[in-house]
C-alpha cells in the first residue's frame, strides 16, 4: 500500500471489548458477566479500564492515522469514548433495527482536516466489520485507486500481544534510521472537532407511556430539523417505556 494515498480507516481496534459486544449480542449476556468471562478467559486485563474506556482503541488509530496520512497530529484534539454505557436494550434494539454494535476507530482524510474518532457505532449486518466477533480486531482501509480492504486477526490473549511486542520491537531496532527520516516528512494536520462531525445517531429515551409522548418529542426534533429512519416504541401502557430512534 505504499505507492497509494488512502483516504480512510474503520477500525475494531480491541479485541477485549470486541470480546464483550460479542457475548452480549450472540449470547445475551450483561455486560459485567461478559467482561468476567473476558477476563477468566485471558481477553482482559484484572483492570480492563484502558481497554473499555476507549484509550487503547484510540492509542492505535492515532498512531495507524499518522502514519496513514503522514500526518503530525495532536492526540489531545481526538474524541473517544468506550462501552460502559451500552446495556442488553441497546443490543437488543440494534438488532431488530438490523444492526450489530461495535467499538468502532475511524480516520478520515477530508483534504482539509483528519476526522479522527473511537466511539460505539451500529453497523448494518451485511458488513464485513459486522461479522468479526469474539476477541478478534478487523481493520478496512479505502484509497481511490484499490477500493476496499480489509484485514483481520486474534486481537486480545497473552500470545497475541506477546507476539506483537516482540515484533515492533525487532522492527525499530532494524529500521530505527529509516523510520526516523520518515518523522521529517510528515505535515502538521487540523484534527476536526467533534462536536462538528455529521452523522446518524442511535438515541434511546425512557419516558412515561402516555399518549402523545412520541408526538411531543418527535416536534422535540422537528424543530430542530432532525429526521428519522426508523423509530421504535416499546413498553406496558400506564408504566414506562422506550423510545429508540434512529436519525438520518
């Protein structure tokens, strides 16, 4: 890939949490068990909290986006976010909307800045990130002139990373001359604010179920010029109940 210029990376960049989205989605299970097994099994760390906040995920795509945009970069300017916060409904949810959650890193060269970013996304099912589960990570590189690519392995386990360590360290030792020169060719890159990035959003809204609470909160978003592609409603009458959108 050397001689070609890309324009983009999709990333599942962890295998632990990758592990984690996985049970919860195929097995149902929560995701303190999930992480329990995880760790029983040597997928994560007794103190997974790099892994699950987000950090490591965004520790590689800030380093693979450098070197894919030659681009010095400010890691300080990247957004990220981990998948505490996801619960069993929300799986469930995406599911039935056709979709699977993943911890997704994405790096994009706009031609005026990079959109760099790690957060949970929902992928369609017909996918190819879609169908890596387990502890396994996948990677998708784009360029103009080869299209697609996509590359996958074991991403969490002692051998795994032991492997992985040894290699980068023999790979600096042998090209610490080359790799250095290479660091004077990169050019410094605006990294793009998160708050200003456009996409589709997967809300979830607990409310009380009585009539007319979807038409208010749906002229909630009509005011604000936000559409919907799919919506829907579930819960007893008289008790609560949700309200999952999904916007254009």
């Amino acid at each position: 890939l050397t001689s070609y210029k890309l324009k983009e990376i999709i990333g599942i960049l962890n295998g632990t949490t990758n592990y984690i989205l996985t049970k919860m989605s195929e097995e149902g299970k929560d995701y303190k068990e999930a992480l329990k097994e995880a760790q029983e099994k040597g997928y994560a760390e007794a103190d997974p909290g790099k892994d699950i906040d987000g950090s490591d995920a965004f520790n590689k795509i800030f380093i693979l986006s450098a070197i894919a945009f030659r681009a010095e970069i400010n890691p300080d300017n990247i957004y990220y976010e981990g998948i505490k916060n996801i619960s069993k409904l929300d799986i469930e949810y995406a599911r039935e909307l056709g979709y699977t959650v993943k911890l997704l890193a994405l790096a994009r060269n706009t031609g005026t800045d990079l959109d760099i970013r790690v957060h949970p996304a929902l992928i369609p099912k017909r996918h190819t990130l879609a169908n890596i589960g387990g502890a396994y990570n996948g990677i998708l590189v784009r360029g103009g002139d080869f299209g697609d690519l996509t590359f996958s392995g074991l991403g969490a386990g002692t051998l795994p990373a032991g492997s992985m360590i040894v290699s980068d360290i023999v790979e600096i030792i042998k090209n610490y001359d080359n790799h250095h020169n290479q660091y004077n060719y990169f050019e410094k890159k605006k990294i793009r604010d998160f708050s200003k990035t456009y996409s589709p959003y997967y809300l979830r809204i607990r409310v009380k179920d009585r009539p007319g609470v979807l038409a208010e909160i749906a002229g909630v978003f009509a005011r604000k010029k936000v559409s919907f592609l799919s919506v829907i409603q579930k819960g007893e009458a008289g008790e609560v109940a949700d309200i999952v959108f999904l916007t254009h």
